[in-house]
DNA sequence: GATACCATTTTGGGATACCAATCTGGTATC
DNA sequence: GATACCAGATTGGTATCCCAAAATGGTATC
C-alpha cells in the first residue's frame, strides 16, 4: 500500500470519526507529521478528499468542511433520485439471490453490537443495494452521498425506536425488491429517505448549540 | 491564476478536444514539457482529471481513458436519474423567468454556426437546465456526466436532421417546463436522453473500426 | 531466427528546498 | 489606550532531487 493511499484513507477515518471537527483548519504540515509523510503523498490525499466534500479550500488553506444543513437537504434529495433509479433497475433484475446477503447485513446486529457498528451498516446497506444495480455511476453516486452524510448522521441523537424503525424499514425494502415489485419498494425507499433526512435536519438544528460548543461548524438550512 | 488550474484546465481541453487520442499514454514528464510547468502542479491536475474520468491509472503510469460503450449506456441511465429529478424540482418553481435564457442559447445556434458550438450549446442546454434546479449535486452530476459524454459526442457521426431533431425535443421539453407540465416535462427528457444514447452507441458501434484505425480506443459495450 | 538475459533508461512515488503571500505578535507613535 | 506599522514565522505553491520498479533494447546463446 502506497504512502499516499495510506495518509488518503487515515486522514479520511479521522475526518468521519470527527476526529478533526467540521470547520475545522488542516495545515499540510500538520498532517505531514501527523502521519509520517511528505507533503507530495499529503497533498494527493487533500486533492481527493477535497473531490469528496470532507475537506474544501479556506482561500489559501485547507478546512474540514463544516456541517452543512442546507447542504444535506440538497443531497437527501439527490440520493432520492439516484438511490430510486438504482432500485429500480435492480427490481428488473431476475436474480435475487445476492439480496440475502444484504438482508444478513441487517441481521448481523442486535442488541449487543456496538451503536458504531449499526452506523456502519445502516449506510452499507443503502450503498450495497446500490451496488445490486450493475449501474457503476449510480453506486457511486449512492456511496459518495452517503460519504458527505455519514459526520452528520454519526451526530444525530437517535434513539432507540428511531434505529429499529429504520431497520424495519429497510427490511420492507429488501422484501419488496425481492419480490420484484418496484414501485412499492421505490415508494418505501423515498419515504424512508424523506424520513431519514426529516429527523436529521431536525436533530442537528436542534442540536445546533451544543454541537458549536463542542467546536464543530454547523451551517443553518 | 495559479499554475496548477492552468495545467488542469488546459490538459482538460486537451483530452476533451481529442488532441490526445482516448487510450493514449500521458507521462507527467510530457505533460510538464508541453505546458512548462514542474510535476507538482502536473499531478494535481492528474489526480482532479481522474476523478473526472478523463484519464486513469494504468497499472502504474497514466492513459487518457478510452471511449468505453458500456460505460457510456451506464452514464445515460445515470443522468437520466438526475435530470429527470432536477427538471422535476424546476417544474415546481413560481420563477420560471431564467428558462428565458436557455432558451435564447438555443436561438443563438443557425446554419451558419460552427459545428463546434452546436455541440457546446446542447451539452450546456443540458447543465443550464440542471443548474436552474438549485440543487448542487444534481447539477454537478449532470454536468460532471456531459463532460464525460463529451469525447464520444464529438465523435458520433451526426446527420443535419439528427441536430435538428435534438433541437426540437429541446425546445420542447423548455415549452413543458415553462408551463409547469412536470410529468409532460421529464416525459420527453426521459425519451430525448434514451433516443440520444441509442444514435450515439450505434454510431460509435458501427464506427468503431473507422475510430481504432485514427488511434482511438473504443471499448465494446 | 527465436529466446533468455542483462545493462540502461524511463517512469511514477516520495522527499526536500525555495519562494511569495499571508498571518502574527509586538512595538512605536499619537 | 488605540492604532498604524514592521519583522519574523508560517503556509501553500512550485521546482527539483532521489529512488525503486518497470519498461526498453541490445546481445549472447541455443
């Protein structure tokens, strides 16, 4: 593995783990010595991270991006589109076998697994179903959503009901798409999606104070 | 402006004006001689042109990348997704003011308008559109789809009736959505973004030996 | 003539040196 | 005390080295 792929793929965890707060500044020297490289393999990983929204130019310097509520109302609406044509195609698809996987996802938590793992399979489940479309752009358009949303979404205070409906949802999804039928399985994905984006803009407007407090920009709707 | 916008913006042209055949070898050390600039500036131009399709990696080492007929069917399915849904939101807009302008780009494309504009004009006619939504993602995918679009458009083998035909529909689709019809609207955007993928892959398709013997390379869907 | 092999060159990845622009902190001035 | 100003430190942009790996091309061998 290449230095560059390496500080690429470090810097991006430290940035979705908010271990590095949205808005906040990134010197590349900094990271330089934070990760044992020159600025060369440095550079290259801000070149891409920049491509993916985690971190933009401040004039001259470079920033985490900040939280953006306006931002993730644009992109719940733009994962819709995307996330629904995918499905689509996939409800066409006459082999459904590759839904079990998926559906073992889901069935890989329980009570007992960490509140990160859930994080992580909630959103591998959209980018997974994604994949089912054989349609290369649109899973990466699913899965670079996803990426831009994944801070926001680790920041939501979510309870309890609120991660089993969302499992249940997703379930419904699954059930639907195995049967072939698209366009209930596309009417449940949008409403989960509309849903989804509802509490998490709520959630973290709410939130709002206490999130700067902790030293993490927030840009309003 | 800095160097490294300049490499980028010029390679770019370069790579979209054909005057780098699809599948040729780049060396950062050609590109530093052709545009003087040092490597560094040259590979941040490298590393934003990937992410844009136009060049990718080859084992190592860089090539322009190749017309792929595949991928070209995937990226319609693609930007149909988010045209459709961006067209959509525009519908559902009170202003409808700026269609005006689009509209007077068409008008400004006549018979004795160079071939090079009309193929300008309707790429654009396509992320103008795009742009009115309001949603920025949306409209980055649809113009990030066209330049991607752009080489094998150029390439296509395009009869004057065929222009015009794509004229019409465009005009079409701006009466619909100047008047709010949203399903009218997406209706003839679905049917004018199929009918331009099939001419274009049957183009491409038929000239494919005609295109290699120029030093092109045409992946087969 | 085909092929295996080795020396040379070329290439991308990385490290580092340098510069101009900018930021910062302190100081002198009023 | 406020402010204008200047010297030093910091930063991103660029150029240039170095290196290991891979491509290249010629040659000896069969």
């Amino acid at each position: 593995m290449s230095q560059m792929q390496n500080v690429e793929r470090q810097l991006r965890e430290m940035i979705l783990a908010l271990e590095v707060g949205p808005g906040e500044r990134l010197t590349e020297r900094w990271i330089e010595g934070r990760f044992g490289a020159s600025r060369t393999p440095v550079r290259a990983a801000l070149l891409r991270l920049e491509t993916e929204g985690l971190v933009g130019r401040d004039g001259r310097g470079w920033t985490v991006s900040p939280i953006n509520l306006a931002e993730l109302e644009q992109i719940a609406v733009y994962r819709e589109a995307v996330e629904v044509a995918a499905l689509r195609l996939t409800c066409g698809q006459a082999d459904k076998s590759a839904i079990d996987v998926i559906e073992a996802m889901l069935d890989s938590c329980d009570e007992n697994t960490p509140r990160e793992e859930w994080h992580r399979v909630g959103m591998d489940f959209h980018i997974e179903l994604a994949r089912l479309s054989g349609n290369e752009f649109l899973f990466r358009a699913v899965r670079d959503a996803m990426t831009r949303l994944s801070r926001a979404r680790w920041l939501e205070v979510r309870d309890e009901t609120a991660l089993g409906r969302a499992w249940l949802e997703h379930r419904a999804i699954l059930a639907a798409t195995r049967l072939g039928q698209a366009d209930e399985a596309t009417r449940l994905l949008s409403a989960h999606i509309v849903g989804s984006r509802n509490r998490l803009v709520t959630s973290l407007a709410n939130d709002r104070r206490g999130l700067r407090a902790r030293g993490f920009a927030v840009v309003a709707a």
